[in-house]
C-alpha cells in the first residue's frame, strides 16, 4: 500500500534531520579547524617577510604542522632561518596547537559575546575531562589563566639565563622557549636545541617543571591542586583517573632515570661529575617523553637508550595536556587488562576500583591505532629513505633511526636522531601526516566509533586454536 502524505513527510523529515546531525560531526569541525591553522600557518611561514632565505612550501608546511601538532621536529633551523615575524608566527601556531583548536575558538566565541553550542562544548570538554557537565565557560576561566601564568614565570626565569643577547631578542626568546616547554612542543632558537644549557641547573629544573605542567593534564592537576582541604584539614578524595595519571607518570620518570642512568653513566655522560650526571638523566626522564628538548646528543646515545625512548615516547603524557603518545593511562589501562587476564578476572580493577568495559575497549582500540599507523609509516620510510643494499651505518641501523622517527612523530615528542633533515619529499609528506595523525588519534577514533551503528546481532560462535 502507499504511504499517506503525511507519513512520507515525517519519514523523509526524519531522515534529513538524521542526515543533518550525522554532517554536523564536532569532531570534524576540530579536524578541519587544525588542517585549517596548518595551511595559514605554512603560507605565512613562505612569506618573504618569515624567512631570511627564500623556503619551498613543502618545508613551510612541515614546519607548520610540526608547531600545531607540538612537535617540533623540523627539516629546517628554526634559529637562523626565519625572521622576528616568522618566529612570531610559530609563537602562535605552538600556543594554539598546543591549547587545542577547541580551546582557541571557544575563548574567541566567548570573547564575542556568544555561548558556544553544545557540540562545541562536548568535544571542548572532551579534551580536559571525563566529565561531561563542566560548563566550558569554568574550564577556559581554569585553563588559560594556568597556561599563561606557568608561561610567565617560565619566561622570566629564561630572562635571567640569556645573558649574551639583545634586549628583545632576550625578551623574545624567553618567551618562545617558555610557550615551547610548556606545549611540550620542542622547537628552540638554539641550533643545538638546549646542549649548551646541559650543565646549567636554572634551564634544567624550570624546563622539567614547565614540560611536566603541559603534559600532566588539566584534570590531573585541578584535582591534585585542591586535593588537601586545608579548612577541615585533611586530604580530599582524588578520582582514579588522578591516581592513575600520577602514579603512571612517577613510574615512568623513575624508571626512566634507573634505565639512563645505566646506559649513559659512562657512555654520553662520561667525563662529568656526579652532580651534572644527575641533572642530566632527570631532564632526558622528564622531557623525553613528549617535549623533544634534549641537552644530550640523541644521534651519540647508545642504542639501548634509544629504544627505550622509543618506548617512553609512544607511552607520552596524560589525557588532557599537550603532550601526545597512547598516554600514560591508556598504557596502564592495557597493562591492568592484562595483569587481572593472567590473574583469572573478568574484569579489569585496579585500587579498588573496576575500570569501565568501554574504556578499556577504548584503551585497546587506540593502542592498535598507534601500532598500524607506526609499523605503515615505518614500511613506507624504509622502503622511500633507504637505499638497497643498505644495512648499517656509522650512526647505527637505519631502522632504528627510521623507526625512532616515526615514533617521535606519532606521538608529538620531536626528538631525532638526524634522520628529519634527510628526508626525502616522500618523507617528509609521511611524517607530515604521522604528526598530524598522532595530534588527532583520540578524536579520529571517537569519531569512528561514534559513527558506526550499533550492531545488536551476532554470528555463531566457533573456537579456534591460540597460542
């Protein structure tokens, strides 16, 4: 039988509204807004006025998306080819890379005297908390004011340590290097990143303090600042997210500093005493991670070193900083799974607590997306950056530093065993893509996900042999 009018209205009614919410996808909108800032960015950094030597596009463009994905690797040097408003530019592309582009156009909504829309809000709060009933409004009066209040201070105690420049520039470099550490960005106006700072304590602590604040997480850090309530005296309750994040981030420092200072006490740091030795394995520990600052020669480590910051890298920071990587908690959520799995348990619990089945779907499903993009990027490299025949070099396998360089870049850390400057424009197209992937990795997952129907039907189950 026919439909009457009015059930083929409503039918058709209904499908455009459903058709209209799937086209109106935040997630895409935070996708486009950073292709967006990456492509202004990359032509303002090929203006003649950016650089003191004319750069091709492709090289402005991978430096862009290196600043937006707070990155910080770079086929370029920072320090000698670009002017005062081409450093300018890279100034606002780390901030805004490393606020987010969520962050950035809500302030810029707020400002105008609008209240962003719920999908604007979601994915904002989606980026600083699990919590889904934080007014936008009361994260941004939080976050921004801490960014730029960490930054300042930072800025000034760099003040006080350059001491061989220009008033200006001083000026200036202090704040680029403040806004670098705290996006745990990278970049410097230093050709040999920080190495000429190595044995200065003032560079070394305010540096781990500033990458360790980026890329600790909003969240982490709100509830850890207010965690003793000093009225009735005693410690409030923190989330297990807290918990998790911080004993996750105390783990990997400390063994980050048993494991370097292992390999490095008599190999990159040999020759200095026990005090400068200290201070150098505590900022590889804090900065390796996610910030790619190094006062060490990466290419100069031995190689157990380096895979171990292969490791250390693709872990990276907490959920909600600028840090990237799987994060820690997704790392210890994978390692509870399979900790209570060999325990006998159906669930995964850990501190009294049992871990939610979605986050832990979820934990897994961004650990295989790390994987497959890491080990395609790495096949592609091999096969574009090495020529055949090839098997060792004087700087160790080539895999090993093709493979560091993948990794660093999925996970926006920006260290390199030298390999950037090499590639070829194949090359640098593949890392261009692998930065941007690893900056948007959560949200092209929860976009995927959110995608999809849900599938309420199943096929027979049949058993197969493993292990």
């Amino acid at each position: 039988m026919f439909k009457s009018k009015y059930q083929a209205f409503t039918d058709t009614t209904s499908e455009n509204v459903f058709q209209a919410k799937k086209q109106a996808n935040p997630i895409m909108l935070v996708v486009f807004g950073y292709l967006m800032l990456i492509t202004v960015g990359a032509v303002l950094l090929r203006l003649p006025v950016s650089t003191r030597e004319p750069i091709d596009f492709l090289q402005a463009l991978f430096t862009a998306t290196s600043a937006v994905c707070v990155t910080g690797l770079s086929v370029l040097d920072i320090s000698s080819t670009f002017t005062n408003f081409g450093d300018w530019v890279l100034v606002i592309l780390m901030q805004s890379g490393g606020l987010g582009i969520m962050t950035v156009s809500t302030v810029l909504i707020l400002l105008a005297g609008m209240h962003p829309g719920f999908n604007h809000q979601s994915v904002l709060l989606s980026d600083f908390t699990q919590e889904g009933n934080v007014d936008a409004g009361k994260i941004l009066k939080a976050v921004i004011p801490f960014t730029f209040i960490l930054e300042a201070i930072g800025g000034v105690v760099y003040f006080t340590q350059f001491h061989d420049m220009p008033l200006y520039d001083r000026i200036f470099a202090s704040l680029f290097q403040a806004v670098s550490s705290f996006c745990n960005v990278g970049f410097t106006l230093f050709p040999d990143s920080l190495v000429q700072f190595q044995l200065n304590p003032v560079m070394n602590i305010v540096t781990c303090i500033l990458v360790l604040a980026g890329g600790f997480g909003f969240l982490a850090i709100t509830e850890l600042q207010y965690a003793f309530d000093f009225r009735r005296k005693r410690f409030r309750k923190v989330s297990l997210h807290t918990r998790i994040a911080t004993f996750g981030t105390m783990i990997v420092v400390a063994v980050s500093i048993l494991v370097f200072t292992l390999t490095e006490w008599g190999n990159s740091l040999a020759g200095l005493d026990f005090f400068d030795k200290m201070q150098s394995t505590f900022f590889m520990a804090f900065t390796s991670r996610t910030a790619g600052l190094n006062t060490v020669d990466v290419p100069g480590l031995c190689a157990s070193s380096l895979f171990f910051f292969i490791v250390i890298m693709f872990v990276g920071a907490n959920p909600g900083s600028c840090g990237g990587g799987i994060k820690i908690t997704t790392a210890a959520v994978i390692s509870l799974l399979g900790f209570n799995r060999l325990l006998g348990r159906e669930k995964t619990q850990v501190m009294g607590r049992t871990i939610p089945e979605t986050t832990v779907d979820k934990a897994v499903r961004i650990f295989v997306v790390a994987i497959v993009v890491i080990t395609l990027a790495t096949l592609i490299l091999l096969y574009t950056e090495i020529p055949a025949g090839i098997g060792f070099n004087e700087n160790g396998t080539p895999f090993l530093k093709i493979l560091f360089e993948v990794v660093s870049a999925y996970s926006t850390c920006g260290l390199s065993m030298g390999l950037t400057g090499e590639l070829s424009t194949v090359g640098q197209l593949v890392i261009c893509c692998v930065m941007f992937i690893g900056r948007m990795g959560p949200l092209f997952l929860i976009s995927a996900v959110a995608g999809m129907s849900k599938n309420t039907t199943w096929f027979a189950e049949e058993d197969i042999m493993v292990g």
